[in-house]
C-alpha cells in the first residue's frame, strides 16, 4: 500500500523517490543548512513532503541542472528557498514559486525577511499550492 502524499517519509522511501543513494541524502544534510529531516529518538529521520520537495530541487540543480554544492548554497542564500524548491517542480511550477518579494527601494529596510522566515513562507506557499491542487482536483469531479 503506497502513503499518502502528506505522509511522512523515512530516508529509504525519500532515497527511493528521489532516485539516490541514502547516503547522499545524509552527506546534502551535512552541506545544506535547509536540509532539516524531523528527527526521531535514535536519530531516525522522516522527511516531511516539503523535505522532499526540496531534496528533489537540490537534486535537479545538482544532477539536471549541473550546478555545484556551492552553486546551490549560493542559489538559496541570493534567492531563498522557494527558487530551490522550484526547481524540482521544473516549468510547471517555478513560475508561481520563483517570484522574489519586492517590498519598493524606500520601504525595504523595514520589512526585509531574514532567512528563516523566508523558509517558512516557502513552506507554506508548497503546502497552500499542493492544497489547492487538491481542491481543484475535488471541484473537478
């Protein structure tokens, strides 16, 4: 029985979806700071599908896309996460996910957005995106 989209993934099933070795999963842990799994007791990891969302982006950019591990750092400290988990989504979905906030020359010294923020809000967009797929999917029927 496959899980669900929204179900947690252990490092073999996020391996095995991804199409890498575990141990790479494990080494962009060590290069990437997004790269956050949950962790268990024992140390056990579960990729939430975000998780996933952005391993595949750090896959593309690294395999597709012929990026290298600083390539990719440098991608995400300029552009934030949304343009990494972007381009796992590839045409489909960079559009709407690449778009960088442009608060006006005047008012961005007030209103910038430190990294972490700029993670969740990334986070919340690919769950409000993969929720209204899902509502599309059910108006549709």
């Amino acid at each position: 029985m496959a899980k669900g989209p929204n179900a947690f993934r252990t490092i073999s099933e996020a391996a095995e979806e991804l199409g890498v070795p575990q141990h790479v999963l494990r080494f962009w842990e060590t290069k990437f700071s997004f790269i956050r799994p949950m962790k268990r007791a024992g140390g056990r990891r579960f990729y939430r599908p975000q998780d996933v969302a952005v391993l595949n982006g750090v896959r593309t950019l690294l395999h597709s896309e012929g990026l290298t591990i600083k390539g990719v750092q440098k991608l995400h400290r300029d552009h934030g996460l949304a343009q990494v988990i972007a381009a796992g989504l590839g045409a489909n979905g960079s559009a709407k996910l690449a778009v960088d906030i442009d608060y006006g020359a005047s008012d961005r010294s007030n209103r910038t957005l430190d990294d972490g923020a700029r993670e969740r809000l990334a986070f919340m967009l690919l769950d409000l995106t993969e929720v209204k797929s899902r509502l599309d999917g059910l108006l549709s029927r």
